[in-house]
C-alpha cells in the first residue's frame, strides 16, 4: 500500500510538472494585439489568418479584437498614449504620422531589411508613388506602415432614373453638375453624395495645381483665390440641393438604396451593400482628370518599449502581405492588390478576369490608377485631412464666409504640421 501511495504521489507530481511546463511552453509566446473596424466577412478572413498564422509560430500569439466604428482613432490614440492600446491597426499612412514624433509606432525598416527575417525584393514590390510617398514618406526616415490592399473612390448611380431622364455617365464635373441640376428640378433630390468627402476637396487641391504641403516648411499650401472658388462652387452645389454631404447613416448606400440620392462617390468596397429598393444601380469612374486619390491601406505598427512584441507585430504583418494571404484578403475586402508578388499570382488574375459586380467596380477603381497620387505622410497630415472638411461645414452649417473658413483651415492645419 506504502508503495502504491509513493507511486501515486509521484505520478501526481509527474503530471502537475507537465502541466506547469505546458503552461510555462504557452506563456513564452509573445502576445499580439489587432484592433479593427472591419465588417463580419472581413474579420472572418483575419481571424483565419490570426489563426493560420499562430499555428506555424512557436514564438508569437496574435489576437484579433473587433472595435466600435465610431470615434476608433480617437480611442487608439488614447489607449496607446497610455501603454495600453494595440500592437496593429489599419489604416492610413498619415494616421501613422501622426506617432511619429511621439515615438509610438515601431521602426519596420529593421526588420524588413534584416538578413534574417526580412522581405526579399521589397523595394520594387510596390508603385513608386506608394513607396515615396507613403511607405517611406515618413518624416524620421523610417517605415511604420506598410499597405495591405488598393481601393478607391467610384460614382454609384441609379440607372433606372438616369435612362428615365435621358442623362449620360459624368465625365467632368461639369457635366455631374448639369445631370444634378436636371435630377433637382424633376425629381427634387440631390444628385450626388460624398462619402469621403475629404478625398474629393484633396483631388480639387490637387488638380488646382496649388500644392498639399511643403514639408519642408511644415505648412500648407492651398489656401489660394482659386482654391477658395473652387471651395465657393461646391458650398454653392450644396446650397441649391444638387450636392448633398450630410448622410443619414455612417455611409451614403442607404440613401442612395431608398432613392433620396440619385448618385453618391463611395468606396469601390462598398458595393456589397447596395441593394436598391425598386431601380437598377450602375458603377463607374469617377470624374477626376489629373491626380485621382486611390486608398492604399494596411498595418500600423505601435512601440511600447517592447522589442518582442514590435517583432512579433512585423511577422504577422510580413506574413498577411505574402502573395497568398494577400490575395485573400483583396478578396475578403474587394480591392486591388498593391504588391507585384500578389499581381503574379494566377488566381490573382483570374480574380480580376470574373464577371462580377466586385470586378466591376475595382475596374472603375483601375480607370485612374494611371493618376493616382499619394500626399506627404507627416505630422500634422490627418489633421489636414479634417479641417479641410470642417472648413466647409463651417460654411454650411455655421454661417462663416469661405474666406473665413479656408484661413482658419491654414491656421489650424499649419499649426498641426508644426507639432503645436
């Protein structure tokens, strides 16, 4: 019995050891956290790469964390600012910019250039407009963002009304204003809606001639009487009901699904929630002649004074843009791919050869990509990108005078630019 009871002890102790070992075996992997927005499909994919990728890494553990839409950068910065936010989020270049000069965004360059765990024929891998002026646009000369897909803005509109008023798909702007005056008088609606309507008054700046930002000098350079007209003609749009900005929803498909809008500039994305209530929808390019704004999103990485975790963040995000995972999550979101071992890819070009509405409306995306543009990823630059709008809502809404508007836009944006 003696015996028994000293083997049972042992056994005991045996597997109480295995079991600490286990756990101690499941410590040693490096968490990391990926808040994100994405939609219910999107999120299956990335937790299935979250997953796939957690089973080929014996070092590292990735987790994925669904976030509110509503005031998300907002709720990143604060939660990084206190040592507590993620390790990865996507989005824009210039939201990157805006930790650089606080130090909260991880130096990708060291790893992406290291012999041991680096990214083989990086430097061509993407558009040289994308690699100037995002990836390595920074303003410490150093990479914190890397682009994980290609979308852009396309004209959503309604057919159905457009062949009952004999108009024709806008080319111009012009030519949008004529076909809004027409949908006004006839059916009293407003002819076009922005989603992003950031991106439009960035293309208007752009095709201006007038400049985004000098760097060099840390301000904008828009605020110019040509400018300021070209912002007068879209108020004016506004005002007599041909354009509308105000949406009733966080995006312009519900309106434009229940009729009250005829056309909206919405993300090529976005088509999956079209779902017109009694006419047919169409897709096209829209109107821009010289510089058209493609999004080309992807993986912030943050820094916490934490190497492992910083490491751990770039395997994932080295991992999710290889050829394979990249072209499933272009399809996931319905984008383009930026990296030139995606576009090689047959099933690349086989996504891109079907006949499907998704197809047709990153065709509407790939008309501009020959103009396609990126802006100085710095300090300061999403604050640009926000006080450009709040200016013409200030117009709107506020009853201030464009003049009024558009300088305090310089004020406001130059002193962003200068970390003040």
């Amino acid at each position: 019995m003696k015996l028994r009871s000293v083997m049972a002890m042992l056994l005991a102790v045996v597997m109480l050891l295995a079991c600490a070992s286990v756990g101690v075996a499941a410590e040693a992997k490096t968490k990391v956290t990926i808040w994100h927005t994405f939609t219910k499909d999107q999120e299956a994919y990335l937790v299935k790469a979250a997953a796939d990728f957690n089973a080929l890494s014996d070092k590292y553990e990735v987790e994925v964390l669904s976030q509110a839409y509503s005031g998300f950068t907002d709720t990143v910065k604060t939660a990084v600012k206190n040592g507590v936010g993620p390790d990865i989020i996507f989005n824009y270049a210039s939201e990157a910019a805006e930790y650089v000069d606080l130090g909260l965004v991880a130096d990708l360059s060291q790893y992406i250039y290291s012999d041991e765990n680096g990214i083989e024929g990086f430097d061509t891998s993407l558009a040289q407009g994308v690699m100037d002026g995002e990836v390595n646009g920074f303003s410490d000369g150093l990479i914190h963002y890397l682009p994980a897909y290609t979308t852009g803005p396309i004209l959503y509109y309604n057919a159905t009304l457009y062949t009952e008023l004999g108009l024709t798909v806008p080319t111009t702007w012009d030519e949008v204003v004529e076909n809004c005056k027409v949908i006004k008088e006839k059916k009293n609606i407003p002819g076009l809606g922005f989603d992003s309507l950031t991106d439009c008054i960035q293309m208007f700046i752009m095709e201006d001639g007038c400049g985004y930002i000098d760097t060099e000098n840390k301000c904008v350079t828009f605020n110019t009487e040509s400018m300021k007209a070209k912002i007068q003609w879209l108020v004016d749009c506004v005002n007599a009901g041909y354009f509308t900005i105000a949406s009733s929803g966080d995006y312009f498909s519900t309106d434009f699904n229940s009729g009250i809008v005829a056309s909206y500039i919405g993300s090529c994305a976005g088509y999956p929630y079209i779902a017109p209530d009694g006419f047919e929808f169409a897709m096209a390019p829209m109107p821009a002649t010289t510089w058209y704004p493609s999004w080309n999103r992807g993986p912030i990485v943050f820094y916490y004074n934490d190497d492992a975790r910083a490491e751990g963040a770039y395997e994932f995000v080295k991992y999710f843009i290889s050829a394979d995972v990249n072209l499933g999550w272009v399809k996931a979101v319905n984008a383009l791919a930026p990296y030139s071992w995606t576009k090689e890819l047959e099933g690349y070009k086989a996504y891109l050869a079907e006949d499907t509405l998704a197809i047709k409306s990153l065709n509407a995306v790939s008309a501009h990509l020959d103009i396609a543009g990126s802006l100085p990823s710095v300090t300061g630059a999403s604050t640009v990108r926000k006080e450009i709008v709040n200016a013409v809502k200030n117009v709107i809404n506020n009853g201030k005078t464009v003049e009024e508007a558009w300088n305090e836009c310089e004020i406001l944006c130059n002193a962003a630019l200068k970390g003040e």
